[in-house]
C-alpha cells in the first residue's frame, strides 16, 4: 500500500485555477489494477481557455529578465529536491517503475530545474562582425510565444521537465497535456509551480486524450511550437499535421537500441549493462536495449550468463522491496508484447526464456509479463526490427565488428547504441560508425544525463534534441540584429567599398 494521500477525482490548472472536468477516465496502478484516481477528459474549450490565459502571461513573462525567471526555475528543483520521495512513490503507483528508478527519473527532472535555471544566466547569443564601418550585428535567442507540450506515460515527470524547463527559462509560457496513463506527475508539478511563485498562466495542464486535447493543442492557431514525445505512428501524425500549418513541431519517438558485445568484451559487465537496460522500466524505455548483437566467438558464453543472471530478476510490485522488474503499463501493452513473442516463434527465432503473460499467485492482479530471452536472431527479423516496448531481448549473433556495426544501423530507428569492447581502436571507430543519436561505450543502452542532448537520428526523430542545452532550440528563435551607427544609409554587399 501507499502512503500518500491522493485526490479522487484530478483537476485541470488553468490560469493558476483548478478546474473539474466535466467527463473522467480512470487512473489505474499497473501493479493491482486498483483505480488510484480520475483524471479529466478535456476539451477543445479547456485548450482555448489555456491557450488564451498562456498568450497573455507570456507577454510580462518575456519581460522579465531571465535571471530573474531563474530564481523561480531554482526554486522549482528544490522543491522538487524536497518532494523527492513523495514524488517517486507517486511515480511508481502510477507507471508501475519500481521506486529506484522512480527516484532516478525525479533526480532528472531536479537536475534539469537546476541545469536550465543556470542558462537564466546565459543563454548566450553571439555577437560578431559587421561588413560595413559603424555598424555592429548581433544574434539574440527570443522566445517563440506559447508553446504546446505532449508527453507519454513511460518517463511522466523526466520528459516534461526536459521541455517545460528550457520553455519557461526562454520567456516563453505553455500548455502540458500529460498522458492520461500517469496524470499525478503533472498535477504535482502543477502544484510545485505555484508554490515556487510562477505567474499564474506561465505553465498550465491540461488532461485528456491525445485525439481530442492532443489534436486541439496542434491545431491551435495561438501555439507557436509542439514539442512532442511519444510513438513513432503518433509522431508522423503530429509532424504531418504540423506540417500543413508550418508550425514548428520537435518529436522525440521510438527506438530499437542494441547492445553490442565483441569477442574481447568483459563478459560479466556486458550482461549487467544488458540486464539493466533491456529490463529495467520493464523494457518501457524508449533507450530500451531489445537486441543485442553479440560476437559469434563469445556468444554461447554470454547467452549462459544472461539467461543465468535473468533468473534473478524478481518481478512485481515496484514500491516493494528487492524488486528489479515492475509491471507493464497496461492490457494493450500486454497485448502489443504477447503479439511480438508469437511473431518471433514463427519467424524461427528461438525463445531460451520467458515469453508469456505472468498470472498467478501475486501476479494475478497486476500486469506483469516474464523477461524474455530469444536467440538465433537474424537482424532482419521484426522482432528484430520493430519496437516491442516490453522486456524482450533479441540475441543476434554476427561475425564480424563490421558486421556488428551493420546490424546496429539496419534499423528505421536511431536512438541509443552501445558497444562492450577493450580495443580502444573499436571504441573510437564504433562512435563515428554507429548512427544513433547517443552512443555507450561499456555500458548499457539507457543513462542520459541532463546536459547533453537527448535525441535520436531517423524515425526516431526529425533532428530537435530535447536537454542539453540544445533544447532551447525547439524554444527560442534566433534573431539577428544589426544596429547601424553611421548616421547614413549604407547598403549591405552594395556600399562595402566606400
Ligand atoms: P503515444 O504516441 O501513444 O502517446 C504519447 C502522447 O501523445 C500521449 O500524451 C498521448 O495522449 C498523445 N497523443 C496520442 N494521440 C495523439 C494525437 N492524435 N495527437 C496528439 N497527441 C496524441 O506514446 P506512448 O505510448 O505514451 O509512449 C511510448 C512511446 O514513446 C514509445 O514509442 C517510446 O519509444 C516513445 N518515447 C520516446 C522517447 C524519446 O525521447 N525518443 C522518450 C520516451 C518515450
């Protein structure tokens, strides 16, 4: 059980106001399938009314200077520094990840506040040199206006941090539509904005569901910039309908990240990094690996050690004590992974572990499925191909570095690599090689810090990065400005002679 006490029934903040909706869906803990609350399914009407109070907060918030909007971000993260554990508890209950790594994902979402807080005093511009005399030109990042933030349920506070944060730092004010999965973080930070003293409007939450709040917000002639994370079926549909408006839009989406383990690979190391990012968050990582692409030289030795080390995988409850491995999100997660397992069967993949539906005893009430080890894994296999998002892994075996390399990038995905080797010849040749947006050397697939970007190549993305400072990218506009002292009018590229 939890100890926190939660509202049965969550609200929209609008304007820095609470509002009830007029219909509810239910909020359910993976873990039991016991209901934890409602959450609101908004409206076009809740995205104008948050829209319009976004447009005219932002107009004094892009006024302030942003040092001073730094303060407010710096005492957002201690805030959220304070609430750290209520938070991951919270986090736990309602996307089933167990309570470390719940901490882990409340830790990220601090340490961006503090990060971003920090370019309250930079947010650097460039000034260079004019071609003309007495003429002086500068670049300036200013804010694109109201900016409309998407979230999935995988990542509930981490991802929106990653986005609200540099938005609010860059002068600009928002709409947040969380998923309706894992609403609690976002009714959380709703409540720690007010309490850190932003100005009511600045940043609003507004619950519902994709197709109808999610499409509003894109549509909305009012919000300049979509920054959306999520699948990659629903990225193209956002993109295309950002497209038609030629609204900027940022998507961060799917993965199919590898692990690649060479001949001269400490082989006990691999399996850890392997373990911990193929089957933590159950495998609903967007970084999660699902291949590994293994020397033939070492593959029986790795395959041992795996399906040894995975037998120590407990499975259950995340707010429970010893647990690696939590529930799936839901039934359709379910359904998506047990289709995937059928599909590698009758692809000729052969499965060493796992591969069903955990329902007894304990299990019985949650949505828990059994870490899955297939082997035999031919690269081109769908199960090889395509994002499963459960804790299935796909051993691949493969002669060569080159054809390591190879297996790795036949993928539409580009998120995270990794690669476990001693030559340090291989490592400096994987990194330019491996043609995913991050790459690990000898570690796992998964464990982004805040200050770098966070992004990935082909269908995972249309080249935005979210964190890192890069992130104000997707916020800000660059604008150049050129300030003519002269006195005269002097004609650029025409009276450069004179
Ligand atoms: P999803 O695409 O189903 O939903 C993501 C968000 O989009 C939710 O808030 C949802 O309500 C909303 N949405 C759904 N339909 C919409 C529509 N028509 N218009 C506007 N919004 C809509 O994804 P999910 O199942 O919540 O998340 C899992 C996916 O997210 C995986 O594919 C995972 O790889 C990806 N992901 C990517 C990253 C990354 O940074 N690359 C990080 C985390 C998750």
């Amino acid at each position: 059980m939890v100890d926190v006490k939660i509202k049965e029934k969550l609200q929209n903040f609008i304007g820095g106001n609470w509002s009830d909706g007029k219909k509810y869906r239910d909020v359910v803990n993976p873990a039991t399938k016991e209901v934890i609350t409602q959450v609101p399914l908004s409206t076009q009407a809740e995205v104008d009314q948050a829209v319009e109070v976004a447009k005219r907060a932002q107009k004094e918030w892009a006024l302030e200077p942003a040092p001073q909007r730094a303060e407010i971000l710096y005492e957002v993260g201690r805030l959220m520094k304070e609430k750290k554990d209520h938070l991951a508890r919270l986090l736990t209950l309602e996307n089933g990840k167990v309570l470390e790594e719940a901490r882990g994902e409340v830790q990220e979402g601090i340490d961006m506040a503090f990060y971003m807080a920090g370019e309250g005093r930079r947010l650097f511009g460039q000034t260079t040199n004019a071609e003309l005399k007495n003429k002086f030109a500068m670049s300036v990042r200013a804010p694109v206006g109201v900016v409309g933030i998407i979230t999935p349920w995988n990542f509930p506070i981490a991802i929106a941090t990653w986005k609200s944060f540099p938005a609010i730092i860059a002068g600009n004010a928002g709409v947040w539509k969380p998923a309706t999965e894992t609403p609690l973080m976002a009714h959380e930070m709703a409540h720690i904005f007010t309490e850190a003293g932003l100005p009511d409007g600045v940043m609003n939450v507004v619950f519902g569901a994709g197709a109808e709040v999610g499409d509003a917000m894109i549509q909305h002639p009012n919000i300049q910039v979509i920054s959306f994370t999520g699948s990659t079926e629903t990225g193209k549909h956002v993109a295309s309908e950002c497209g038609k408006q030629l609204k900027k839009v940022s998507l961060e989406l799917g993965g199919k990240n590898a692990v690649i383990v060479m001949d001269d690979a400490d082989i006990d190391l691999s399996v850890e990094g392997i373990l911990w990012s193929a089957f933590g968050t159950s495998g609903q990582r967007c970084t999660a690996c699902s291949r590994v692409i293994v020397h033939e030289a070492v593959k029986e030795a790795l395959e041992e050690k795996l399906v040894t080390a995975m037998q120590d995988l407990t499975i259950g409850n995340g707010l429970d004590d010893g647990i690696k491995v939590g529930p799936i999100i839901n039934e359709a997660g379910m359904e998506k992974i047990t289709k995937y397992i059928d599909i590698g069967k009758e692809e000729g993949a052969k499965l060493v572990k796992g591969g069903h539906v955990l329902s007894e005893g304990s299990f019985e009430t949650g949505y828990y499925f059994a870490p899955t080890l297939f082997t035999d894994v031919n690269g081109d296999m769908r199960i090889a191909q395509e994002e499963i998002f459960g804790p299935v892994v796909s051993l691949i075996p493969v002669a060569s570095f080159e054809e390591a390399i190879e297996v790795n990038n036949s993928v539409t995905y580009g998120l995270s690599s990794s690669i476990f080797t001693k030559d340090v010849n291989r490592v400096f040749q994987a990194q330019r090689d491996l043609d995913t947006g991050i790459v690990y050397v000898n570690a796992g697939t998964t464990g982004a810090e805040i200050h770098l970007p966070f992004g990935g190549t082909k269908g995972t993305g249309n080249g935005h990065r979210d964190s890192g400072v890069q992130a104000l990218d997707v916020f800000t506009e660059w604008k150049a400005v050129y300030v003519d002292y002269s006195g005269k009018l002097q004609r650029a590229q025409i009276d450069t002679e004179n």
